[in-house]
C-alpha cells in the first residue's frame, strides 16, 4: 500500500525524487526519519499479521477453531489492516506538511513520467 499523489506523498518516493524536487538538507532528514519509521511500523504489523494467519491455520487445522474464535481472529485481522493503513497515512500526511505546494507539483510531474 502506498500513497496517492499529490495528497498523500509517499515518504518513500519524495527521498527517491529528492534531487529533482530540491529537498533541503532538513527536509532530507525529516522524512528520512518519517520513512525509517513507517519501514519499522509496516515490518511490525507484518510480523503480528502473519503470527494472527498462523494462529487461524493453526485453529483450523487441529480443528479447534469455534465461531467465536473465527470472529475473533478476523476482527483482529480487521484492526491490524486499519492500523497499518493509519501508519502509511500518518507518514504521507506528515511528509506532505513539509513540502512546498512547488515541490508537491514536480513530484506529481515525475509520478506522471515515471
């Protein structure tokens, strides 16, 4: 999952296009951290994510799995979805407060060509 352009910038992206849209030093190190964050939070909710596949598998499997339980394990499955995607919203709304209304234009241009 990633970010819309120009709305939602992909921290990630704006790094990758930082020469072309002229980042200053401090934008630079701002949505470094915000991307390194976002890299740490999305290999987290990774981890928790397939540790809840494998509960479920692992229910079904030994066939100990109840209604109750397979509501359960969803709903949670529901919850890490919803909190992942706030991650990447978070990263892309707090990307997009640093960049200039310029900057967000010459992305969304090499977007387009890229």
């Amino acid at each position: 999952q990633t970010c819309a352009l120009p709305i939602y910038p992909s921290p990630e992206k704006v790094i990758k296009f930082k020469k072309d849209i002229n980042l200053t030093p401090v934008q630079i190190s701002k949505i470094t951290a915000i991307n390194k964050e976002l890299h740490r939070k999305k290999l987290e909710m990774g981890v928790i994510i397939i540790h809840n596949e494998r509960t479920l598998d692992s229910l079904f499997k030994y066939n100990k799995l109840d209604n109750g339980s397979l509501i359960f394990y969803t709903n949670r499955y529901g919850l890490y979805q919803g909190e992942l995607r706030n991650a990447i919203l978070q990263a892309c709304l707090s990307t997009r407060v640093l960049l200039t209304q310029q900057q967000v234009h010459k992305l969304e241009a090499l977007e387009k060509t890229n």
